[in-house]
C-alpha cells in the first residue's frame, strides 16, 4: 500500500521512478492483468499462434532438444505450457520478480514440468548465460521497452549474443502506431472474476476492486506513461498507485533496432497480438497496451551457412538498410542516399557490413587490433588472439581458432605480400600509406575470392544470399567497389605520382597474382581515398553534439555507406559499431523525398569555413556547397 496518497498531478512522467517495474511485478499486478496473464484459454492461445510461426514450427519439428530462453517470464504461462507439449526441450525463464518466479516454480512442479522448464532470477539487459546457446528466444507479453531506448538495445543485443546463429526471436509489444492515435487519456474496470484473482481464500472473495487508470503521451509521442490504482472499495484500501511509462515503437522502428543490433527482420511472418474478449465492463472494458500488440519474428544470421558455394561477400549478410533509404542519382553530384518516407530522429538507416577492414594503430601500441577474419571484425586485443603461423605481420590477428580457419583463403591473398613489404613498407612510407595499400591488397583480395567462386560455380553469377535490400543495392567487386567514384582527374599531380611511385615499388610483383594493372591500381587508391572510411571510437555528427573524436584505430570501405554525401549540416551521425558495421543513425526529423547527409570531418576540430574547405578540398577534392557554406561565405 503506497504511504501517501497523492490526487491529481499535472504529468505523469515527473512521478516515474527509475526501474519502475522492480516494484510493479507482484500479486496485485496478477489482478489488475489477469483478464490477459492468468486467462488459460489466452495463453493457449498464444502458445498456438507461436507454434503456427513458420520458423518456431521447424524448430520444434526438426530437432526435439532445443533450448528456449523465456525473457521476462513472470509467472511461466508460455513456459509451462509449451514444456508440457515438448517434454524434450528446456526452457528457462528470466525474470526480475521473485513473487512471479516463485508462482512459475510453483505452477511447474504441479504441471509436471519442473525437469524441463527451469526459472531464474535475472536481469533481461545481461543474461546470465553463455554465448550461443539458445535456439529460440521469447520476449512475450508487451515486457518490451519499460527502460530508455538505452535499455531496449542492451536487451536486443543481449539477446543476439545469447542466440545461436540461425536462431529465432519472437517478441510481441505494444502497437506503438495505434497507440499513438488512440490511447485512451483514463479507463476504469472492475477486477472481478474475470481477472481470475479468486481461490479458495474467502477474504480475498470480499475483495471489491478497481482499476483506475489514466494515460499520457510524451510530447514527441515516443513514450506512453500511465497511472495505475487498484482500489478495493470494501476495506476500503488502495493496494496500488503505480507510475510507469513504455517506449513507444511501430513495426519500422522496430525493424531499425534490429537492424542496429544485428538481428534479420522476417517480415512476412509479422503477425497481431490481440488481448483477451470480454462484455465491456470487465476484461475488455480496459486492457490498455495489452489489447494492441504486434508480433514480430527476427533471426540471428548464420553466416556460417552464407560461406558455401556461390556465395559472394557472405558479410553482407550482417548489413542493414531502412526500407524508407534508397540510392538516387543526381546529375552533378552522383550518388546519394534519399528518403522515400518520413523517418525519425534518433533511427538507424544503414548498419552496412565492410568489403575489406584493416586496423590503424601501430603494432608496439597497446590498442586492440581488429580480427582479421571479415565475419567477424571484432576488436581483439594482443595477448587474447592468434597470429600468422608465416610470421607475416603482427597487426594480423583473428578471435580464435575458427575465425582463422575461414580466413584462410582470404588471408593467403595477403600473407606473402605482407610479409615481403609490410614492414619495409611501414618503415619507409609511415603508417597512412601503409594502411593505402594494406586495405587495396585487402579489397583486391575480395574480389579474387569473387572470380574464383564465379570460375568454379556458375550458379554465383546470380546472388544466392536473399537479403531484404538487395534490390536497391547491388552487390560485389563490380557493382560495390568497381562502380565507385575516384574524382582521378581532381587530384593532385604531386599526389598521383606518389601514388604511382607505391604502386610501382609495392603491388607490381609479378608472383603476387589477382593484382590489377599499374594504372587500374592508382585508379583503384583513388577509389579508396575517395570513399573508405576512418573508424573512431567516438560518432562523426553535427557541430552542436560533435566531441573531438581523436585518432582512428581502422580503415575500412563500406559499400552502401559510402554513397552518403557530406554536409556540413548533416543530418545523419556515423561511426563503427562494436562488430565493425558503419552505423548512420537520424539526428533530426528527415522528411520524404529529403537527402541524407553525413560529416566527412571532425567539424569540433574544423570550425571555421576556411578550415572546413582546406580539409575536404585536400581529403575529397571538392569543395563544399551545403546551406552552412553557402551561407557563410555570403
């Protein structure tokens, strides 16, 4: 019962505490809910509509011992009755409440399932399990988004490092679309039997309760708070006056946050989640959030399964594009990333995998090199990882033995290279031309992977990786890193002939075969200066929330990223997510029909108009003619 009883207050948000739902999880939630969580004819229900799930179904079907992961379980209704039916399954439920873990033990035991329907006290954002060893994750319920977006990507990220790679997420939330145009400000609802609250206590049979709530949309409509009484007018008593507030999301923000983590959004196995039915003064007379729900069903991608024959650049697989984000052409200007749809702030568009990545720290410097191996391109420090068994250089280093082994092929492109000129090159040339030809060496043996695959399985021709934004990217040497621009003829004389000068001295060995001729290679570099990218620990974005970003640790060429053009207003922030990705995420409203822009450069470093031109006429060799610009110079 709360100590003080407050009347009306003018918002609900300022009233919200901080992990609200540490104290919201209890009996009395049992009978404000229980029209939804303790109807067993729901809960059935929604154990069938899981199994009628393409995915979920081949799971169960094809293997009788897989292992399911129940987020933010409560009482194990999902669990319970889906280990009855698969009795040779395990499934372990997660949970922060010990009152609702206690009745998930409880209710297994009585049901027979308390060998294989396991339940823990746990935190959802760091799951007390290893990685990869789930085949299925269940997040039911509308148990999504209680925390900040913060929170929610912890969740998600949590979950991909707990999935297999080929496993399943289902989870259902809160129809965020709907909600924002029709959330009622205030409902009210007797809990009586309906809410299957009374047992064979008579005093809880006195009981007459009531649910009072009233509702409250944030101003940018992203999050929904809510107060909740639970009143029983025959003590007369108030068991509960709960403040709480959930993230709001519709399907496409939804499939942003996926993206963002690393997770394959299954579009055609979207489905609706609806509450219980009722007479309008009970159970259905308020069922708030739970009564418009989606259903939403992702994959871990295996990108084990996306190396076989015919398969080109399988890292792609692990790249995201918002399907609001197309590539457009405008005469003048090339190239560009336009929004066909609003989208907004604070959403991911692109999330793109590299064709080649090298590191940028110098070797006797005690920074974390990146794993060579392109599937998994994870910061590995020194004393953790593995070396070249040829002792080519030191900054080749892969996670483990299996990152290692299929890396073989690509990395035999480069070993003898590396080790003939890698540290004559470094020594003689310093660490930014070495990264130049490192990275082309490193480009040019993704295109070699590429003909030999073509060479000895001609059904390569075509893409066998069937990813959701294929259709407005094209894949590949050709279309990917042959198509890009190189401005050749902006650049310098003095800065060609240098260029020249490397390639002559470093990559025309003759016994290095896949290399280009002299001139397709300083061509090439042009590409490479023009369009790769540096990776900092710190994001690229608009002036006003620019920290200094300090030195690179890596160099990489991103595909779909790279046809983002440069404002010195952007509109988008960017920088390398923790599995090497380059990340573009919205930093305001973007309308239809508008361009993305990025930040070439540090614009905290580089502030006035004057440094602003010098850099990108010296980086990029144009000059630039955003708004701020134009305006500056006027």
């Amino acid at each position: 019962m709360p100590s003080t009883q407050l009347g009306p207050v003018p918002s609900l948000f300022p009233h919200i505490k901080d992990e609200w739902w540490k104290d919201a999880y209890n009996e009395v939630f049992l009978w404000a809910d229980g029209d939804c969580v303790e109807n067993p004819a729901l809960t059935t229900a929604e154990c069938t509509a899981l199994l009628q799930i393409p995915k979920v179904h081949a799971l169960f079907t094809k293997s009788s011992n897989i292992k399911v992961l129940d987020l933010c379980c409560g009482q194990g209704r999902h669990s319970n009755t889906l280990a009855a039916q698969f009795q040779s399954a395990s499934f372990h439920g997660l949970d922060q409440s010990i009152y609702l873990l206690g009745l998930a033990r409880q209710r297994a035991k009585e049901e027979n399932v308390e060998r294989n329907a396991l339940y823990i006290a746990g935190d959802s954002r760091a799951i007390p399990a290893p990685n990869e060893t789930y085949d299925l994750v269940l997040l039911l319920g509308n148990s999504f988004g209680h925390g900040s977006r913060a929170d929610d990507l912890l969740l998600l990220r949590e979950t991909v490092r707990v999935l297999k790679p080929g496993g399943i997420f289902v989870i259902d939330f809160v129809d965020g679309g709907w909600m924002r145009e029709n959330v009622p400000d205030a409902g009210w609802e007797w809990l009586g039997e309906d809410h299957f609250i009374y047992d064979k206590n008579e005093e809880k049979k006195k009981k007459k309760l009531i649910a009072l709530r009233e509702r409250e949309l944030s101003p940018d409509k992203n999050r929904l708070a809510s107060r909740e009484i639970v009143l029983d007018l025959a003590a007369p008593r108030v068991y509960q006056d709960l403040f709480y507030a959930v993230q709001l999301y519709d399907v496409a923000q939804m499939e942003g946050l996926f993206g963002e983590v690393g997770l394959r959004f299954l579009a055609g196995e979207t489905t609706s989640a609806s509450g219980s039915s009722g007479d309008g003064n009970g159970a259905a007379g308020d069922q708030g959030m739970m009564g418009h729900r989606q259903l939403l069903v992702a994959s871990k991608p295996d990108l084990s399964a996306s190396t076989g024959p015919g398969c080109v650049d399988p890292q792609d697989v692990d790249t995201y594009v918002h399907p609001h984000i197309t590539l457009d052409y405008e005469k003048g200007k090339g190239r560009l990333l336009r929004a066909t749809a609003a989208i907004e702030a604070g959403t991911v568009v692109i999330a793109d995998a590299p064709y080649a990545i090298v590191p940028t720290v110098p070797p006797e410097s005690n920074e974390a090199l990146i794993c060579s191996n392109l599937l998994c391109r994870r910061r590995v420090q020194d004393a953790e990882g593995l070396r070249c068994a040829n002792n080519c250089i030191k900054d080749v280093i892969w996670c483990n033995r299996h990152c290692q082994e299929t890396d073989q092929a690509r990395h035999d492109f480069e070993c003898a290279w590396l080790k003939k000129h890698g540290t004559r090159l470094r020594q003689e040339q310093g660490e930014d031309d070495f990264a130049m030809l490192w990275i082309i060496v490193r480009m040019l043996a993704g295109r070699d992977l590429e003909l030999n695959i073509k060479s000895t399985n001609p059904d390569s021709q075509q893409d066998t990786l069937d990813l959701p934004w294929s259709h407005r990217f094209k894949r590949g040497w050709d279309a990917g890193i042959d198509g890009l621009l190189g401005n050749r003829e902006r650049w310098p004389r003095e800065r060609l002939q240098h260029w020249a000068d490397l390639v002559e001295r470093y990559l025309s060995d003759e016994d290095q075969p896949g290399l280009l001729s002299a001139d397709d290679l300083l061509t090439l570099i042009c590409k490479e200066e023009t369009n790769t990218f540096g990776l900092y620990a710190i994001d690229t974005g608009p002036l006003e929330t620019q920290q200094e970003r300090g030195p690179s640790y890596g160099l990489a060429c991103y595909p779909r990223a790279t046809n983002c053009n440069h404002s010195c207003l952007p509109n988008l922030k960017h920088g390398p997510d923790n599995r090497g990705r380059m990340v573009m995420t919205t930093t305001r409203d973007i309308a239809a029909g508008e361009e993305c822009f990025i930040s070439y450069i540090d614009l905290s470093v580089h502030a006035s108009i004057e440094a602003r031109q010098k850099r990108i006429m010296h980086y990029f060799t144009f000059s630039c003619l955003c708004d701020r610009c134009l305006q500056e110079q006027s």
